[in-house]
C-alpha cells in the first residue's frame, strides 16, 4: 500500500514546446533587441575597465537599477576624454543580450558628460594640461615682421579662406611670395596633418619668414582638429612666428591661444602679415618730407653758427690774441725777475747775519783779538793749565798770523 505522503512526478504536459536555454534566450534576445534599437540611458559610471582590446566595459547606475554596458573600440577612439568611475554621462545606444551569461547590456555608440558636451570636456581639460607646460605664455609670444619676403599658409587649397586670404594680400602687398602648404582642415586625420604641413613649412631652406595656419568658421567639431594636441604642439614649436586664424570671431581654438598672433578671420590674417601698400607710400611721402625739412633746418641753424663765429674777434683780428699772449709773457717776466732779485737779496741779508755769528763764534776771530792757542807739540793737546805741562816740553803757540814753537824753563 502506497504511503498517503508520497506523490507521483508531474507529467509533461502536452501543448507549448520545451525549450532549451539557449533557444529561450534567443527568443528574448530578439525581443528585447527589436523593442529596444535605440535608447538614451543616462547614469553614473562605475566598475570601469579598458583591455588592451581598446574595447570600454562599465555599469552605468541610478539609485534605484543598474545596467552593464560596452562600448567597443571604435567607439572609445572617438571619445575625447577620460572615462572613470563616478562620471555622470548620457549614453546612446542599443540593448543587446550577452547570451553566454545570460544577462542584458547596453552597447553605447554614442557618449556624452552630463550637463557638457563631450567636446567641450575634453577642450577644457586639454587646455588646462597645455597651459600648465606653458605653451599659451605671453612671454612666448613673437613679433610678426613688418615686411615678410614668403609667407607660408598652411589650409585647404579648394576652401574659401585661400581665396579670402590672397585677394586681401595682393591688394594690401604685392611684395611678399605666398607659399600655399596644402592639406585637410576637418576630419579625423586632418590633426596630424596640419602638424606635418606646419613642419614642412619651418624647413630652413623654404625662407618662410611668417607662418599662417587656418581654415573658414564652422561649429566645434569641424574646428576640433585645430584643438588637437599634436596642432598645438607644432604651433608652439615652430621656430618662425604663427598666425592662427581659424574660425570666426567667436570661435577660439588652442590653436589661436598657442600661435603668437590670433586674427579672426584669414581675411584679417592677410592685413596682420602685410603692410597695405597705400599706407606706406603716404608714409614713405611723409618721411620723406619731414626728412627734408630736418636738413634745410640743420643747414639754416649750421649756416647761423658758422656767421656767428665769423663774427668773432678772434677771427677777424686772430694777431691780436698772440699780441696780447706776448705782452702778457713779458709782465710776467718782469715780474718774476724782480721777484727774483729780491728774494736773492733776502737770502744774501740771512747769509751775512749767519756769517757774522759764525765768525764771532770761530776761534780764528778769537785770535785777532790779540789771543793766542797753546797746544802741546808732541800730541797737539790744548794747553789750558800750567800744570799740564812740565820743564823742557815742548809747546807751539798759535798766533793771528804764524807760530811759535818754545820751550818750558
């Protein structure tokens, strides 16, 4: 007897199909893929990861679901900034079903930050990056020469900025060789070859004196190249002046903050390398004039000078001054010889005084007073005392004129 707790195994029940795994998520594949073609989703980034496949994988998030979603290589090139957790974004794309793990994701073909545009993300952190290396310091910047011998345009040959640019410069200058450096102003390789033509144009032996790099306006993606790095980098390296003139006047580039001189227009481009010839013939003319007036003033004022010093008394009489000269000479012999004479007589008034002392103190003055000097004759000793001497020495006596030689008795 069977027990009242035991059940039987349900039978199969007839209708519907059985369907395997990947048969069932075939058919939500399908279905989700053909309700959903194109949706915009918008959220936070999180779990961000980029292979070295180039493909992008994330979750994009709210407060309340998450999704996973994939943006392939192709995709993330075009991206012109950086993608990390935390970003808020705006993604377009389609929803795919991802069979072998049987989840659902989004497969973005477009992104955008939320609240800014894409590209103009990536200009402002862009232009923060190159301003802190100093490429749009003013202390770079370079004067344009006054009168260029080539000028060099880096632009599309078929666009209408050339035709702008030359009619402006063959009527303002005719005097300069303009050097037309072709190559692509928008479009996804058009960066690199600007940087190439502005390299070209900087070789020595081209003789480009100035260097004009531009294109006609247009919105910001067409005007994206002249923001991109390698540009940038090869207007702020090139060793001859720059003049960017990309756009319209509200259009500004990195690559007009970069060039050492922005013109709005290449019209304006073609006025700012080049002096308008009527400008400087009337300057020119009035050089000239102001040129002739200062030497007919120099020779008016010279002429005066030269009657002035013809005037002078000096040179209409120039003896005079030598007569005058020897005059003086002889005063000033004269008085030196009388100077002389009594300064002689002075000296010879001292030297009679001082003789006379000398010869009141010399014992020769003391002798033709009547005294005489007695020395001993064997040693010459100066006999002043009686006792200094004895019997039968001999002693010489000293007179005014002559000797006498004696003996002691």
């Amino acid at each position: 007897m069977a027990s009242p707790y035991e059940t039987s195994p349900p039978s199969v029940p007839a209708g519907p199909p059985i369907l395997t795994v990947g048969q069932l998520t075939s058919e939500l594949k399908d279905l989700l893929e053909s309700s959903f073609p194109a949706v915009w989703v918008s959220g936070e980034i999180s779990n961000f990861s980029r292979p070295s496949s180039g493909h992008c994988y994330f979750t994009l998030k709210d407060d309340a679901a998450q999704i996973r979603a994939v943006m392939w290589r192709g995709t993330a090139e075009r991206i012109r900034f950086d993608l990390h957790d935390g970003l808020e974004v705006v993604c377009f794309g389609a929803v795919d079903v991802y069979a072998p793990r049987g989840s659902y994701q989004l497969v973005v073909s477009k992104l955008e930050p939320k609240g800014i545009g894409a590209l103009e993300l990536a200009l402002r952190k862009l232009k923060e990056k190159l301003a802190k290396e100093g490429l749009f310091d003013k202390s770079r910047k370079r004067p344009i020469p006054k009168f260029p011998r080539r000028i060099a345009f880096v632009t599309s040959p078929t666009g209408a900025a050339v035709r702008d640019f030359l009619e402006v410069l063959r009527r303002r200058w005719r005097g300069a060789d303009v050097l037309i450096v072709p190559t692509r102003v928008q479009g996804d390789c058009a960066a690199d070859e600007i940087a190439a033509a502005i390299a070209k144009a900087n070789r020595p032996e081209l003789g480009v004196d100035v260097l004009v790099v531009g294109r006609g306006g247009g919105s910001l993606e067409d005007l994206w190249c002249f923001n991109e790095e390698p540009v940038v980098r090869a207007v702020a390296g090139s060793r001859i002046p720059v003049v960017s003139a990309v756009g319209h006047e509200i259009d500004v580039t990195l690559c007009d903050l970069a060039a050492d001189v922005r013109a709005l227009t290449p019209s304006e481009a073609a006025e700012l390398v080049a002096p308008a010839h009527d400008a400087m013939i009337a300057l020119l003319h009035d050089r000239q004039q102001r040129l002739l007036a200062a030497l007919k003033h120099r020779a008016v004022a010279a002429r005066h000078r030269l009657t002035m010093l013809a005037e002078r008394r000096c040179f209409r009489q120039p003896r005079e001054l030598i007569h005058d000269r020897a005059q003086r000479l002889d005063e000033l012999w004269a008085r030196a010889a009388r100077s002389f004479k009594h300064r002689l007589q002075i000296e010879q008034g001292k030297l009679a005084g001082w003789s006379g002392k000398l010869e009141s103190l010399s014992p020769l003055g003391v002798l033709s007073r009547g005294y005489s000097v007695t020395q001993r004759a064997e040693d010459g000793t100066l006999v002043r005392e009686a006792e200094q001497v004895a019997a039968g020495d001999l002693i010489r006596t000293r007179l005014r004129k002559g000797e006498i030689t004696s003996r002691v008795e």
